[in-house]
C-alpha cells in the first residue's frame, strides 16, 4: 500500500528555491525512481532465474497473507519514515533499497502465477504502468497545481482498501476486478498526489524520499495493472 508520511515543518521546499536547484532536484528525484524500477525489475529477475522465486511463491502462498501483509506493511512504514526524518544520506538510501527489495519479495507469488499463465501479461502490464505514470506525471508538471488537498481522501481511501483487504483474508471471499480498477485508479492518485509533493513541498536534501515515495505508487498501480490483465486469461 502507498503510505504518505508527513515532512518536518522546518524546511525551506525546493520550489521557493532558485530555477538550477529545482531543476537539480527533480533530475536527481528521476535518476533515482529509474533507478529504483531497474533494480526491482534486476531483483525479480535473479530471484526467478536462480530459482528462488518458487519457493519463495510457494512460502509466502501457503503462509498467512495476513503475516506477509502486516510484515511488509511495517518495513514500508519505516522506510519511508527514515527517509523523510533522516539527515543522512546513507539512511535513506538504505530506506529506499529496503522498500525495493520488500517489494521485490511480495511481488514474486503474483509474477510467479502470471509468468505461467501466458506469455506477455507481465510487460503488457508493465508497459500500460509507465504509460499511465507519465500521463500522470505530465499533467502535474504542466498544471503545476499543488494537489496536497489529495491527502486525506488518499489516507481513508487507503485505510478503507486495506479494511477490504483483511476482511477478503479472513472470511474467503474474492476481491474482484471492480476493486482492482478502483485500486489502479487510487495509485494514479497518489501518483499525482506525491508528483505534486514533489514538485511544491519537499526540501533539496530529500530527493531519495521522494524517488522512494513515487516508487511506492508506481508498484502499486502495477500490482492492480497486472491483477486485471491475469483476469482477463
């Protein structure tokens, strides 16, 4: 789940600096959320040629999703609170490799179905992902509108998709593909909400964050992406 930790007051937001360390920020913000899919994409791809990926789907398949959800819950939400709060640079990318590998990990049972269903899902979901991102990404940069009002409906909508999510693990009951287009259209929400934080809120030092932060959304609208096309074979 996207999560969206609050920053310290005390900062100076990198819109209300100079045009070159704006510019600096949001070229570092990229570099770093490329380079967080290519390591996620490298990661999943050493995890199912070395043969890990079953044991692991298998693991993670047969042993309570309550666990597995409440566990990566957990490491998302510190992660993310030690990149936003701390001052070294070390800690946050070690935040950021975190959130990278967590994900990798909880992804692997979904790829490790959809790689055996048909050729093609994995990158056609994948491609129609990045297409949406920049869609997303395009309209926050070119509207410049700050849509921090996003917040709360963000955090309800959130906590009422994980009430969903629990209630699905407890009583047996199958969420279907109306909530999985909810879900995708709640990612692209928070992509517009965390672009919007990006460009009007965060302070220079926090790039790492905010990579991390839209790395977070982005897998999510993946996860629900992929749900549909698996639904679709």
């Amino acid at each position: 789940m996207a999560r969206h930790y609050e920053l310290p007051g005390n900062y100076v937001p990198v819109s209300q600096q100079s045009v070159e360390t704006r510019s600096a920020f949001i070229t570092r913000t990229y570099n770093h959320l490329m380079a967080s899919i290519v390591g996620f994409t490298l990661f999943e791809v050493w995890l199912f040629t070395s043969g890990l990926a079953e044991p692991i789907a298998q693991a993670l398949s047969s042993g309570s999703w309550l666990l597995v959800l409440g566990g990566f819950i957990l490491v998302s939400w510190l992660a993310t609170r030690t990149a936003h709060t701390s001052s070294s640079i070390g800690a946050q990318y070690a935040a950021l490799v975190a959130i990278v590998l967590a994900y990798g990990i909880l992804f692997v049972p979904m790829l490790f179905i959809a790689n055996q269903m048909a050729n093609g899902v994995i990158e056609s979901a994948a491609f129609v992902t990045l297409l949406g991102f920049a869609g997303l990404t395009t309209v926050a940069f070119t509207t410049r509108k700050d849509f921090s009002f996003m917040a709360g409906m963000l955090r309800w909508g959130g906590m009422l998709a994980l009430v969903g999510i629990v209630s699905a693990v407890l009583f047996g009951f199958q969420l279907g593909t109306w909530f999985s287009v909810a879900m995708v259209g709640f990612a692209g929400a928070a992509i517009l909400y965390d672009t919007s934080n990006v460009l009007h809120h965060f302070p220079e030092d926090r790039y790492v964050a905010a990579a991390l932060q839209l790395f977070a959304s982005v897998a999510l609208m993946f996860w629900y992406i992929l749900r549909i096309f698996m639904g679709r074979n």
